[in-house]
C-alpha cells in the first residue's frame, strides 16, 4: 500500500547548521508530496509541496526534491534559527480518479534548534 | 489562522460516552477531511467529506460516524469511547476535493477519555 516514511527524531541543531530530515515514500501511480510542520499547540501548516517528478518546493528557505528514482522527498535548509523548532511531517496526497485528497503522513520529526 | 475553527478546543469525559466534535471550514472551501494525531499511530487519515457528500474513508472505527451539513460545517461523532480514543482530532479543508490542493488544518481538540 502506499506510505511514507521519515527519520525518527528528535533531531537538535545549533542555530545556523544545515538540517535534513529524510523521507521516503511508496505509492503507485505518481503521487503528489508535501511537507507540513506544525509548532506547539497549533496545527499543521504546509511548508512546501511538489506535484510531480523534478519538481523542487521551496518556501521559508527550506526546499524538497521530488525523486522519483530514489521515491525521496527529503527536506533541507542551508541555515535553521531558533524559530524553525517544530515537528516536520512528511505526507503524500495519492493523484487517481481526482476524487480522494486525504493524505498519508509520516510519523513526524521533531526538530529543536539550540540558540 | 488557518481558517478553520474546530470546537472544543479540550473535551474531558467518560468510558461509554458519546462526544461531538465540531468543524467550520475556510470560507469557499467545499472539502473537509478529519484527522486521528496519537502518540502511537501517528496522523491517521479518519474520512473526508466534499460538498456534503462523502469522499474517502480511512481507517475510522464503526463506532465513529460524521457528516458535512449543507452550510458545509462538519461534525464527527465519537460513541461508545474507550480509552484508547483519547488523542487530537485535527480537522482540515481545501478549495478541491483532490490530493494536489492545499489543506489547511485546524487547531485540533484534543480528547481526553478517562
């Protein structure tokens, strides 16, 4: 069936590194992906999204590349603050038919950034 | 702000009890999709709902039923609660009913059973 999956965390940084947070996924056909983040006591918001293979997503300085080859949506920022601790959900929505829109998340990581 | 109100925001009750969560889309959006957060399952997918008609069913218990109203706010109903229910029910809407257009979620309620 078709699922995704994302490193465990938690993953600590110090203001400034580099952040990865790896995802993988398996679907058939040829699905959308996103990745959502949601801060304390909110609810997700979605970061970026791709909508098909090569595609790269970008917003608030953290990118993904929609891999087809390698089935990876991996999430990166060249430059994490303090304010980007949160938990990172990787998800795909399945594209067949055009009448289903749930998506299917991975597990969360949560990312803590040390001033 | 999201745009999509969910109430209550905290729901306290009992083993055997019957709860109504409630959820107002974004203005213009005709899906609405609910949403099971636990510690162990993680972000299941619970049902989804497009303009008024149902869509897409996950893994939702029998014991758990919902509905989108022709205003487009949507309820789900939750009986016979155990304790493994208690979790945070998050509900998200779109423009679309397909899995390319944006959702955007609620605040959740979170659901204690005791």
């Amino acid at each position: 069936g078709n699922s995704v999956t994302q490193m465990e965390g938690p993953v600590t940084l110090s203001e400034e590194a580099f952040l990865t947070i790896n995802c993988t996924y398996t679907a058939t056909g040829y699905p959308s992906l996103f990745w959502y983040v949601q801060y304390p006591g909110e609810g997700l918001q979605l970061l970026l999204k791709a909508t098909k293979a090569d595609d790269k997503g970008s917003n608030k300085g953290f990118e993904a590349t929609y891999r087809k080859e390698t089935t990876s949506f991996h999430l990166e920022k060249g430059s994490v603050q303090v304010s980007d601790s949160a938990v990172y959900f990787c998800a795909l929505g399945r594209n067949y038919g055009g009448s289903q829109g749930n998506l299917i998340f991975g597990k969360g990581t949560k990312l803590s950034v040390k001033p | 702000d999201s745009g999509v109100t969910q109430t209550p925001k905290h729901l306290i009750t009992a083993t055997g009890q019957r709860v109504t969560l409630r959820c107002s889309p974004r203005s213009g959006d005709l899906s609405v999709y609910w949403y099971q957060q636990s510690l162990d399952q993680g972000l299941q997918f619970l049902i989804q709902y497009y303009n008024g008609e149902e869509r897409a069913k996950g893994n939702i218990l029998e014991r758990f039923s919902a509905q989108q109203f022709p205003d487009l706010h949507s309820e789900l109903n939750l009986s016979s609660l155990e304790l493994g229910d208690s979790a945070l029910y998050f509900c998200a809407s779109s423009v679309g009913q397909e899995a390319h257009t944006e959702a955007f979620f609620g605040q959740g309620t979170r659901l204690t059973v005791v």
